[in-house]
C-alpha cells in the first residue's frame, strides 16, 4: 500500500529511522551489560548515526506538515 501524501511517507521514513536507532541503543546497551566494550561501541555509532539521519527526516517531516 503506497502513502497518500509526500507528508505521510517523511514521517513513516523518520519513525522508522528512530526505531533503527532504537534497536542499535538497545543493542549497545545490552553490549554494556555483557562488559562487551568495543560491541557496545560499534552499536553506540550505529545508534548516532540513526538519530542523525532521524532527526534530519523528522525536521523535513514536521515541515512538510506545517506547510
């Protein structure tokens, strides 16, 4: 099923961008748990890099709906 608008489809983009960086956050933390450092370190860059891109997507998202 395709998106009815240009608006909808940024914000399903940017909710799903935050739940990869949300899984990535998890995953970091449940490194940091395991004493898994340099684990927890790759999945830390991994979850920044997300947000990111996610905070990027969520600006042209509300943008886009305040148009």
């Amino acid at each position: 099923m395709s998106d009815k608008t240009p608006s909808a489809s940024l914000h399903k983009q940017a909710a799903s961008d935050h739940e990869d960086a949300a899984k990535h956050h998890r995953k970091a933390a449940d490194n940091h748990d395991k004493n898994k450092i340099d684990d927890a370190k790759d999945c830390s860059k991994k979850a920044m890099d997300c947000c990111n891109k996610a905070t990027k997507n969520s600006a042209s998202a509300c943008h886009s709906s305040a148009a």
